[in-house]
C-alpha cells in the first residue's frame, strides 16, 4: 500500500506547464529520488506536495487521506516534512531553538498559553527542549546547541534543518537537494545519515542532482523533463533507459556500464545542471 500518492497533478505559471499530469507512488520505508534538468518540475512538484503551492489539477493523498490543497502546518502535521534547497533557519536565534521551531508543531500549548505559562506548560516546553536535543544529536550537532544558527558553515546549516524537519515526527521526508554544496565527506556521512534515518521508519523522498548519491540511496527513481514523467524504476532500470539516456548524455544509447561511469564521474551530475559539455 502506498504512503504517499499523487494523481494526475498538473501545475501551471501563466502559460508555462511546470508540472504536467504527474502520477507516482511513494511506498512506506523506501527511499524514492526524483532526478531532472533545471526547470523540470521537481522542487514545484515537492512545494505541491508540501502545501507551498496548490495543484491547478489532480489529488494528493497521504495514507488513504486527501491532502490536496492543505496549508503546510496541516501537511506537517498529517506527518510530512520537508527541508530547502537552501536552508531556511532563523539565524538570530541559537541552534537548538531552531529545532525546537519544528518540535513546536506537536504542542498542545497555543500561542496564549505559551506566553501566559499555564500549568503543564513549562513541562511540555522542556519535553520539546529534549526532543530538539535528541534530534540534534542524531545529527551530529548537539554540541553546537547554544551556538548562534548565523554562524554555521554551510554544511552545519543544512544538518540543523534536517534536525528540524525531523524533530516534527515525520513519517515522509521531503529533501530537496540535501547534498549540494557540501564536499565530498560531507556527502558521505548524509548518505549515510539519510540511509539510517530510512532503516529507522521514516519514507524518504528525495530530489537531488548529485547522480552518486542518488544511485547510493535510492531504491526508485523517478525522472522528470519539462514537467513531464518520462521514466520510473529502481536505480538499474533508469541508467539503461534510452529517453534518459537520450536526455541527459549526449542523445545516444550507450552500454550501461558506461552510464553508471558518466554519473559516478559526475558528467550526468553536470548535463542535469544545465552544463552540458
């Protein structure tokens, strides 16, 4: 049974079709990747999905539920989160407050209560205090709590809105991009992270351009071209796929050991970042 199900959603800017009748299924405990040149849908797909955007046509469901049109609070807390391809954090505020932000979304507590310290207040904040902390540890980051979000590399930034996203207790993950502008061992350890959290009950759906991660982690892959769903499979499938082939190197079919060669040395990372050699 699916987790998470988009039907027939189609999404327009003007007179540009973003997303065109997209249909796929995410099955609970997989790690799913959708992989396309920019300007291929992918991100519009997931700020639909997420309650960013409104679908012009088609449904979402989410465990045999319709989420078609939610706000993002109501889709975080049906159980999907998300992160950004470049991350969003308040960086005035420390490292674990920043967390807590996402915690905050499993509180009972409203804004009046919070600020007039009603009996059994306190108590939640300090559970929420605890669970940032667990979330942050998960991620490597549990010493830099107290530490200003401002001043973080780069990779940090990206691990502290990981910790967010799953200090809501998600059951799907939304990365988008969750490997670009990190090096190399940076990399590694997401991949690794990404992987254990999956291994640990939560649904991963991914968008990313680095092609060795993405053959690393994925179970499926889906590829979009001009909003259009031309190919889906496991990892094997989709190197050997002629219209992806096609598409991404160079128009040709090629054996696949020299696919998986291209996209290990990244020249399929390049062409889908519009640098074709």
């Amino acid at each position: 049974m699916a987790l998470l199900e988009v039907k027939d959603v189609r999404r327009n800017f003007g007179g540009l079709v973003a997303v065109n009748q997209v249909s796929f299924q995410v099955v609970p405990g997989r790690i799913k990747a959708i992989i396309g040149p920019n300007g291929a849908g992918k991100t519009t797909l997931f700020n639909i999905i997420s309650g960013l955007l409104k679908p012009d046509t088609g449904r979402i469901t989410f465990k045999d539920r319709g989420i078609t049109g939610f706000k993002p609070y109501q889709i975080a807390g049906a159980g999907i989160s998300r992160t950004f391809q470049n991350p969003c954090l308040f960086l005035r505020m420390n490292v674990l407050e920043n967390v807590m932000v996402g915690r905050h979304s499993r509180s009972h507590w409203g804004f009046t209560a919070c600020c007039l310290r009603f009996g059994g207040q306190p108590g939640e904040e300090r559970s929420i205090r605890d669970a940032a902390l667990a979330q942050l540890d998960r991620v490597g980051l549990a010493h830099l709590a107290g530490s200003p979000a401002g001043a973080l590399s780069f990779g940090q930034r990206r691990m502290v809105e990981l910790a967010r996203a799953l200090a809501t207790g998600p059951e799907l993950l939304l990365l988008d991009e969750p490997a670009s502008g990190l090096n190399t061992g940076e990399k590694e350890k997401l991949a690794a992270l990404i992987r254990c959290i999956c291994d640990q009950g939560i649904t991963i759906l991914l968008v990313e351009h680095d092609m060795t991660v993405v053959m690393d982690l994925s179970d499926d892959i889906l590829v979009l071209h001009n909003g259009t769903l031309i190919a889906e499979g496991p990892p094997a499938a989709i190197q050997n796929d002629p219209e992806v082939i096609s598409i991404y190197l160079g128009g040709e079919f090629r054996p696949r050991e020299e696919v998986e060669l291209a996209m290990i040395t990244g020249r399929a990372s390049n062409v889908i970042a519009g640098q074709k050699s």
